[in-house]
C-alpha cells in the first residue's frame, strides 16, 4: 500500500495498490523531488472517469511500468473533484501544451511546480498516433538530463501563459456594456451551433449544458419567442428520450458520444442531477406537460435511492463501469427484455435483436417525446427496474462534496415548493442541515469535501461558498423558515471577505487563507456546470434583494461591469453570467407573502419566476416586512409597488403583467 491508503477520497483510494510511489498533492513531494532533482508526474482524475480506469489497469498497476514511473519521477496523484484548483491550473497547461484537454490527466513539470509537457490518456504502447507511456516517460527522463535549460524556459512559458489566461480582459467599469443586448446576442449564438434535429448545441460528444436549455427559456419568457420554446421542447425531449437518460431507475449519464443522445458515457454526476432537475423542472412550470414533471420526480428519486447517504449528505457520482466493464450494469439482451418485461417493453424501448451498443441494447425511446408510460408499460418497467438491482452496481464515489451537495440541495428546494413535496424539502433541509454539521472546521470555515472514513478535507474554493448562497436562499423561499437566509449571508459574507478581488471585481478560485499555486486563478467561464462567479453573481444579486444589503448586489454589479466586454464578444463561455447580467439588467421582482397564508406562496412557487424572490412565513430582517398587512401579497418591481392582494388569482394576475 503506497501513501494514497492514507487519504479519504475513493478515487485515490482506488490507487493505494498501484505499484506506483503515489504521493497526495502535498510540499512533501516537491520536497522530495528537489532533494532528488527529479521532474514531478502528475496525474489527475476522478472516480467516474472510464479512461482514468483504462490507464490505471494498463499503465499504473503494472509492474514495469510502476517501476520506470518509480525510478525516474516523484508522482503524484489528484482527485480533480476534491482539489478542482490544482485541476483548473493544469488543465490550462495540458491544453497550451497540447491543443486539448480531458481526464486522465498526465503533466510533467519541474520540482518546483511548472509544467512543461502535458497530455491526457497515453496508452501502454504507442497506439493511434499516440505515444506508449514507457517511451514517453523515458523521452520525457533524457530531456530533463540533456536539454534541461530548454524545458525549464518551457516550463516558464506555459507558466507565464496560464497566468495571462486568468486575467481576462475586461471593461472600463461602467453599466454600458450590462444591456438587454446580452441576452439577445447570446441566443443568437446558440441558435447558430443548436441541433434542430436531435436538440442541444454542437456536434458529439454532447453534453446536456443545462444553463444553455435555462438562457433559452428565459429569452422565451421575455419575448415571447415560440421558436426558443420549441428549441427547448426538442432538446428536453431527445435528451429524457435517448439512452443518456435511465429509463428504469432514472438520472442521466454524463454526455452522449453521438448527436442523438442514444450512447452515453455511462457515468452519473450528482452536477448533472441538479442542473437538469431545475431545467425540466422550469420547462414544466412553462409548459405544464406532464412528460417534464415525470423526468424531474424520477431524477430526484434516483439521487435520494442510490446516491444519498443515511446521514444526509449526497455522493459525489457512480461509475461508468461495472464488473470492470463499461456500461454492464445499464445494457440488455432482446431475450432479457422480453422474458422479463413482455413484448410491451420491447416495442416501447426500441429493443432489437442486433442492439445499438456493441451487441446489447441501451433502452431508449423512439418515439420522443411521448414518455408518459401506459399502465402495461410501467408494470414491464418495474419488473426490468427490480431485475437490474440483482447486478452489480457500478461503483460508488461515496465522497460528499459542498458545492455539488448545495447545487442539489437549490434545486430540490426549487422542485419541491413546485410540486408541493414536503418530503423532498425534508430532505433538502436534512441535506442542508448536513453540511452545516460536518463540511465546516472549528473554526467555521468551510470545507470542499467529506469523506465517512475522514472527515472534512480542504479549504471550500468560491463556487463552494457561491453554490451555499443560492441553495440557503431558495430553502428559505421554499419552506418559509428565516434560518436559511441567515446562513446564505454567513455563506456571502465569507465568500466577499476570503475570496474579492481587491484590486479589481469577482471572485478568486481559492481564499486568501489558501494553498498558493503557480497562479490564482478566477473561474469565469459557464461550462457543464456554472462558473463561480456566475453563480456568486446571481445568489448575491438575489440575497441582496432579499435583505437589502446593498453590498451583496454592489459586489455582482462590479463584476457583470468588468466582464461586460468579454460577455458580448463570447456569449457562449458566459450563458450563466449572462442569465446574472439580465437580472441586474431587468430587476428583480419582490414578492412579500405576510402572515400564514402558504396558499399564497405556493402560486408563486408554481411559476416560473427567474428575475423574482419570494419573503413569506417567519420574519427576518429584511426592508420587505416593512408596515405591511398580515394576509396579504405586495408586489414591487422597477422600485415600484402594486397594490396589496389577498387572492391567489390577483398575485397571480399581477406577476403575469
């Protein structure tokens, strides 16, 4: 057992037998590789990552290959999920060095942490166009003997790159550039790389990219646009009818490798569970389609049966495979299907005797959109459901992280004040309630990740704290309780005290109390999941509207201000931050709900609202208590307010004008 035996995470874990010297990220392997005048291996993954397990089984539980590793670097090995700055840093440099980025990660770099040379998957021998390991790791040994000054200027080069790629550029201060101008041109964007075939937006692989499907409905529910529904409409659809989507036990897999959405990437993130349960969640608060409510309820099923731990907090993933195999777990045979489910299930998830996935079939489909299941098909359903969990399931990474735990946490709060779920808000809040026990020191501070085993490890980076003020403010929106908009104010004020540019706008990756790598980077840009700062900008925006603590909404201002230019020449990197900047841009709606009248509250939970908040149930500071009458809903909008009402059908008349 190497050193990795010590460590919480299930993915470095999954490495403590290697043969391989493993180090966790940590000064006592630079320190080693200084005394020895060695170059640093690193190597970055996560517990889900198909190609992260081909690489460990070909290359690093290999003996010979260990020993090369061994003799000629210190290496260390990173779960990208617990240290997501290490990641960002490095992943610049895979992509300078190489053009392109992904997981495994593999990055030379010199004893003092600079890379200069990088790459992703290299197989064990050279293989279509790529290098074999062992070659590559003795090429990489003779270089840093005979050609060292060229690979320390390298390592100087990228260094210097990265760190001008973490300043972006930026505008001169001023609310020109934050316009509805934003929100047009950003949909103009994704109309020009969306599939109006099969839905989504460019080529494969295709991610299911949630705050994409959100800008295009709030541009639907501010122009009234029926071609933005539709692009909506197709791509949920596809995505809920393809194979990325669990058609037994529910959830989606990472991404799809084909156009169609027919064969994922089998793995599940908890991310991709909250960002999709919030945009069908939201198409149908739009649309009322019952196909869109079945998604949601059997997403957030899944995550409460198979990722939720009995103490309340939330697993990070599973694993693409199972049994060692990709995709075992979720393929079937025609026979299976028929014998199991009957010839109804056949002909319902487009089962064949040839199959779609190297001779077995990933259920899907065919007919999308229509997935509303007849009694028939919904009794073969659970009879197939009940015959997989006699499988092996595919592995579990058990961690819990802080930032993918409130991103759940926001969205089923959301859902669960939707559909009047009291049982999903009881579970949002135990959640909650979790990470305020266990993800912060004694201290107070915030921490990334919790393990059962360890305990909590690493400082919490800004997208931690971002993701805490948006899940506390809508748990106090959706279950009326003033505790939860007390700890979204906790959670804001630490991340404007540890993580504030002083000398500029937006928020640093990590705090200032933090671990210093080669640069300090900020995350800026909308990927799979939302930014830091695109989410700090939207929950301090709401906080503040909420509170009325200027501060909060100055800090989100300051920031869309500076990132106004880059935002209007490259929408597609900033769909969240855009979404920021149309709050700011439009204003925020306040809805007050005074005395006990929840009937009231759940007009407003039932529609979909992205530019208002909602006060209701226990009072706490907040200027929107202000001489107001138990017993009725106020209004205000544009620094306006409309007249008080004590109707569901007058609040709800007022929010539609």
């Amino acid at each position: 057992m190497n050193r990795l035996g010590q460590e919480t995470s299930p993915y470095l874990r999954q490495h403590q037998d290697n043969p391989v010297d493993w180090y966790p990220w940590g000064e006592e392997a630079f320190e080693r590789a200084r005394a020895e005048d060695k170059p640093v291996l690193l190597s970055v993954g996560y517990s889900a990552c198909h190609w992260c397990h081909v690489m460990a089984h070909e290359s690093f539980e290999n003996d010979e290959v260990a020993a090369v590793m061994n003799e000629l670097f210190v290496n260390i090995k990173v779960d990208r999920e617990e240290r997501p700055d290490v990641d960002a840093v490095y992943m610049e440099a895979v992509q300078a060095i190489s053009g392109q980025g992904g997981w495994p990660m593999t990055v030379f770099m010199t004893p003092d942490g600079q890379p200069f040379y990088a790459g992703t998957y290299y197989p064990p021998r050279a293989w279509g166009g790529r290098p074999g390991f062992v070659d590559l790791l003795r090429g990489v040994d003779q270089a840093w003997r005979e050609r060292r000054a060229e690979l320390v200027g390298q390592a100087e080069q990228v260094s210097a790159a990265i760190g001008a790629h973490a300043t972006v550029p930026v505008g001169n201060g001023s609310d020109e550039g934050v316009s509805a101008a934003l929100l047009e041109g950003a949909y103009k964007m994704l109309c020009s790389t969306y599939d109006a075939e099969w839905g989504g937006f460019g080529r494969a692989p295709k991610f299911p990219m949630p705050t994409n499907v959100e800008l295009v409905l709030r541009t639907h529910l501010h122009t009234g646009d029926e071609e933005a529904l539709e692009m909506v409409r197709t791509t949920l659809d596809a995505m809920a009818s393809g194979g990325i989507y669990d058609h037994l036990g529910g959830g989606f897999a990472r991404y799809s490798v084909d156009d169609f959405w027919m064969v994922p990437h089998f793995e599940k993130m908890l991310y991709d569970q909250a960002g999709l349960v919030r945009a069908y969640l939201h198409a149908w608060q739009v649309t009322a389609e019952p196909r869109y409510r079945q998604v949601v309820e059997e997403t957030v099923a899944y995550v409460l049966r198979e990722l939720r731990q009995p103490e309340g907090g939330v697993c990070s993933a599973e694993d693409a495979d199972s049994e060692g195999e990709e995709g075992k777990f979720y393929v079937w045979r025609h026979e299976e299907v028929l014998d199991i489910g009957g010839p109804e299930a056949v002909a319902w998830y487009g089962v064949t005797k040839g199959g779609n996935f190297e001779g077995a079939n990933i259920l899907h489909r065919p007919q999308r959109g229509d997935l509303v299941r007849p009694r028939e098909v919904e009794s073969a359903r659970r009879r197939l459901f009940e015959a997989r969990e006699a499988r092996v399931r595919p592995g579990l990474d058990d961690k819990v992280l802080t930032e993918w735990n409130a991103m759940f946490v926001s969205a089923l709060a959301e859902a669960a004040a939707a559909f009047g779920r009291q049982d999903w808000l009881t579970s949002a809040e135990a959640t909650a309630d979790f990470l305020l026990a266990n993800l912060r020191g004694p201290d107070g501070r915030w921490m990334r990740s919790w393990q059962r085993q360890g305990g909590a490890r690493h400082l919490a980076y800004a997208v931690d704290h971002a993701w805490l003020v948006d899940a506390f403010t809508r748990l106090g929106e959706a279950s009326g309780h003033a505790r939860w908009v007390a700890h979204a104010r906790s959670a804001a004020d630490a991340l404007l005290s540890l993580f504030a540019d002083p000398g500029g706008a937006g928020f640093f990756t990590t705090g200032h109390d933090a671990e210093q790598l080669i640069v300090r980077q900020k995350d800026l840009y909308d990927g799979a999941t939302p930014s830091a700062n695109s989410v700090a900008a939207i929950g301090l925006l709401r906080l503040a509207a909420l509170t009325g603590e200027h501060r909060y909404a100055d800090a989100a201002r300051s920031l869309l201000q500076l990132l106004a230019n880059p935002m209007a020449r490259h929408p597609g990197a900033f769909t969240n931050l855009i979404a920021a900047a149309n709050l700011a841009v439009r204003g925020i709606t306040e809805i007050a709900v005074v005395g006990e009248r929840p009937d009231l509250a759940r007009a407003v939970h039932q529609r979909y609202l992205p530019n208002a908040v909602l006060a209701w149930g226990e009072r706490y500071e907040s200027p929107l208590w202000e001489a107001r009458q138990d017993g009725l809903a106020y209004v205000c909008r544009n620094f306006a307010c409309q007249a008080p009402v004590a109707t569901a059908a007058e609040l709800v008349a007022q929010l539609e004008t």
